[in-house]
C-alpha cells in the first residue's frame, strides 16, 4: 500500500450537481450561509464544465473558508462530461487553480492518467474514486486495484442490495485504518452506510443540498445528518439502533427515538434499515456485524423475526408477534410494546376489566389488541370485512366474533380500529359511515394526525384517541427496554408531531 497522507476533512461534503453555473452559485452559497464549510462541485453536470471555473472562483472570494472538492467524471463511467481523459484532466487543473483543494478522479481515468497525475501532487488532494451502480462486489480486489495509484484518499462506493452490504462496505474502513478511505453504498438499502462511514474510520460522508436532489441515491441533506442523526458526534462506541421493515423511507421513529437519545445525552443513534422480505436473515448478519444493540421491527417482519431471536416474552409469544428486539448477554431477545400502546391510553378512561371492546380488524395489530385487553379482563369482540378471518382470529384469541351489521347495532364502551382504512393517502375512508357504536373511539391509524374516523368520533360528542398516543406509547416502552433509563415523552411528542408535519408518510412505526 502506497503512503498517503491523511488531512482532515469535514465529516460532511455536499455535493453540487447543477446545470447552469448561475444555479450552482446558487445553491453553493446558500450551503455556505447555512454553515457548510465542505462541497463539492460537480462540474460534469454542467453543459460545458469549463464554465464552473469562474464559479469556484467566484464562490472562494465570498466563502474562502470553504473547502471545494472539483469532480469531473466521464459519462462512461456514469458521469456527465463527453470529453476525453485529458480534457477532463485540464478541467481538474483548471478548479485547482481555481482554488479547489481536492479533485475526486475516477480509477478508470486515473489507470489511463497515471504519470499526467503527478503535476497535481502537492497542489491538491487527489481523490480516487471507485463507483459500481449495481451491487457490492468483493472490496477488497478493488481497494489493491485502487492502490496501485497514490492518492491522498481512495473513495469506494458501490450499491447495497441486501442488509449485510452496509457491513461489507463498513468493514472496509474498519479493517483499513491506516488507508484513508472515504466509503459508501448507494441506494435506499445503503443508507446506514451514510451515517456510520466516518466513525468506521471514512474520511467524509456525502449529503445532498437543501434546496435540490443529490447527486446519488440515497443522499440526505447534511442538516438531516448534522442534526437529526448527529454524524459529527457519532463514534465507535456509539450504540446504534434502528427500524427494520419495507417500506422504511417514511418512518417518524428516526426523527423519534434520536430526539429522545439526544435528550438523555445518550451515545446512539437510530437508523432506518430497509429489509425487504426476503432478506430478513441477511439482516441479522448486519445485526450482529455493526453492532446493533436494539431495533425496531415494523412491516412485513413482526411475525418472522420470531424465529431469529433467542428469547421472546410470553405476551409477545402469544400475540404471535415482535416489535421490539435487543441484544443482552449476547441473546436476541424480543417483546411487543405495541401490547401496551392499545392498553396504557384506553386504561386512562375506562377500567378494562368492567369495560367491552370492539375490536376492528383481523391482522397482527388486531390481535396484539386483543390479547392485552384481554389479559386486562375486557370482554372483546372482533369484527372486520372478512368474517372468515375475524373467526378465526377470535378463536384464538379467545374474543366474540361479531358480523359487521351486528356491530354497528350493538354498543361497546370502547372501540379499537386496527385496520389501514383511513390512512394516507386514502385519508376519505371510514369504516363506520354512520354512527359509531362506542363510546370512546381509538384508531391505530396515525397519519393523518386526524382520520375520518377521529373526527365523526368527535362530531358525535365520542372521546377520541388519536392513533398518535398508541404510537408515542410503545415507542416510550422501547426506549426504555433498550435504556433502562425513563423515556422524555413530551420530547418524543414534540418529535414525532414535527416529522408528521412535514411529510406525508406511510402510517407505520
């Protein structure tokens, strides 16, 4: 391996892909006035690159505390600039004399511009950079090919395609520490990689500007990763948790359960992990490779996760599902605190064991509710739109099945909605069209903040309960399993009402 030198850079460089110069002055300024000290210009998406010469320029005479990194990369290897090696190397010469500090140069130009590279030493820091769109390969192969050309860092990002890849491109860093390294995996799947790089031992991590896309999948904003996952603070002893379910992209616990740790001043961070159905297993590996110490679990994964943990609680057990797991001693253990998300709230207005329930819904949710009302001596009742379903989850559960017309002409002191019906972005629909048969009406549904059925609830003088206190419930349950410390519930409101507020999301924890 040959010596390179190791300077530091921010944690964060955010990365400028624009097509007009007037536009990436733009958003390079508002960077800058946002306190980004870090970018980098991707001259290759302008139409003609040279043209991001003035710009850097122009930009270090008003932020001349800025970092720039120049980046250059040929269309053949997916980049935008049409011109040969060496037009693309006098481009990169041009932004160091600019006042670029460091140039991102892809192995493939860099195997051909070998010797032409040596005039660039000294001036600058010279990136060599490695990208594969369409999986992670072996890394270490690569990292060899790459070091056979001194750089001051060697940058390796490919795609991740299943959990364990976000391990492989991690343990890279790790198993290299004398190598300066800047790794990542694109993608949705490869986002963890974004924030936990630089503690692995990567120079930087990418993000994407405030006011547009970034220049690779996956990308978020630095203030999301500055602020929301803390990557400046985040070490080797950092504890990390996180969600793991598909669709992942829109979940609030994030925004969540970081407010909470943030406000223990706890070391750890919560990721999301996106782990498609078949690639639950995998997961596991990542698990015990990162480590993690805890996570979340969420759609599809709630029942199968069962057969990948060492211990389950009896309630958990008998509902037939997990949403929370932790690591103790060693074992994976698991609980289901979306049990006491239904009980804590409803317990607060009625005393179950005098109190019937209405139960709507026939999946896991549904079921979860119902045994904990249950073992806190509700009489239960369970109806839905297929009363096969609603049969034979009462069976098992011990609870009255009720048809759909029998429910709306009976009354229940309270009624439990455990069904996606109402839930964005079909936000119109409402199981009960008329009146509600309860007294107190409690929907699972969450976003929106208020359903259809929260509000005819309340047009029809019920006391309604908000989807949103069984979310915060179990979400307060976890943090203290994986903590043992108590949960700030009002923070984790706060959180939790802010994320909704600003985007559309899918519902689910």
């Amino acid at each position: 391996m040959p010596p390179a030198q190791k300077r530091p850079f921010p944690r964060t460089c955010v990365a400028l892909g624009l097509p007009e110069p007037a536009r990436l002055m733009e958003h390079a300024r508002r960077e800058a006035e946002n306190g980004e000290t870090f970018l980098e210009f991707r001259l290759d998406h302008l139409e003609r690159p040279e043209q991001g010469i003035a710009v850097i320029r122009d930009f270090l005479k008003e932020f001349p505390d800025c970092i720039l990194l120049a980046t250059c990369r040929r269309h053949q290897n997916h980049g935008k600039f049409n011109g040969s090696v060496d037009e693309q190397l006098a481009v990169l010469h041009a932004a160091i004399q600019a006042g670029a500090k460091a140039i991102d140069i892809e192995i493939e130009s860099a195997e051909v511009a070998a010797e032409k590279l040596n005039g660039v030493r000294g001036r600058a820091q010279i990136v060599i950079s490695y990208h594969n769109y369409q999986s992670t390969p072996q890394l270490d192969p690569v990292l060899r090919r790459m070091a056979k050309i001194s750089a001051d860092a060697y940058k390796i990002v490919s795609t991740a395609r299943k959990p364990s890849d976000n391990a492989r491109v991690l343990g890279l860093a790790r198993s290299n520490p004398r190598t300066p390294m800047v790794v990542l995996a694109m993608g949705e799947a490869g986002f963890p990689t974004r924030v936990l790089s630089p503690a692995a031992g990567g120079l930087f991590t990418y993000a994407a500007p405030i006011a547009s896309q970034g220049t690779a999948a996956g990308q978020v904003s630095a203030r999301q990763l500055r602020h929301l996952y803390h990557v400046d603070r985040i070490s080797r002893t950092t504890k990390i948790y996180g969600v793991a379910g598909d669709p992942v992209r829109h979940s609030i616990s994030p925004a969540v359960h970081n407010r909470g740790f943030q406000a223990r001043r706890l070391d750890a961070v919560y990721l999301p992990f996106l782990v498609s159905p078949l690639n639950l297993r995998d997961f596991f590996m990542l698990a015990a490779e990162a480590p993690l110490a805890g996570f979340s679990v969420t759609i599809p994964h709630k029942q199968k996760v069962m057969r990948y943990l060492d211990t389950v609680d009896p309630l958990a057990r008998r509902i037939g599902a997990v949403n929370t797991v932790w690591r103790k001693a060693g074992k994976w253990r698991g609980a289901n605190t979306d049990a006491a998300g239904v009980l804590v709230p409803l317990s607060r207005l009625l005393r179950p064991s005098r109190s019937s329930v209405l139960i709507v819904g026939n999946g896991g949710a549904a079921r979860g509710a119902a045994c904990a009302l249950l073992d806190a001596g509700a009489k239960v009742s369970i109806t839905g739109r297929n009363p096969d379903r609603v049969r034979a989850l009462a069976r098992v559960c011990g609870a009255q099945p009720v048809g759909r017309d029998d429910a709306a002409a009976r009354h229940f002191d309270a009624l439990v909605h455990a069904t996606p019906v109402g839930m964005f972005p079909h936000v119109e629909e409402c199981f009960f069209p008329g009146a509600i048969p309860a007294d107190i009406v409690f929907d699972m549904v969450y976003n929106p903040l208020e359903t259809m059925l929260i509000r005819r609830a309340r047009e029809q003088s019920k006391v309604a309960v908000p989807g949103l206190e069984m979310f915060i419930e179990q979400a307060v349950r976890q943090f203290e399993i994986w903590t043992d410390e108590n949960a700030p519930r009002q923070v984790m409101e706060k959180a939790a009402l802010e994320a909704l507020e600003h985007k559309p999301l899918a519902g689910k924890p």
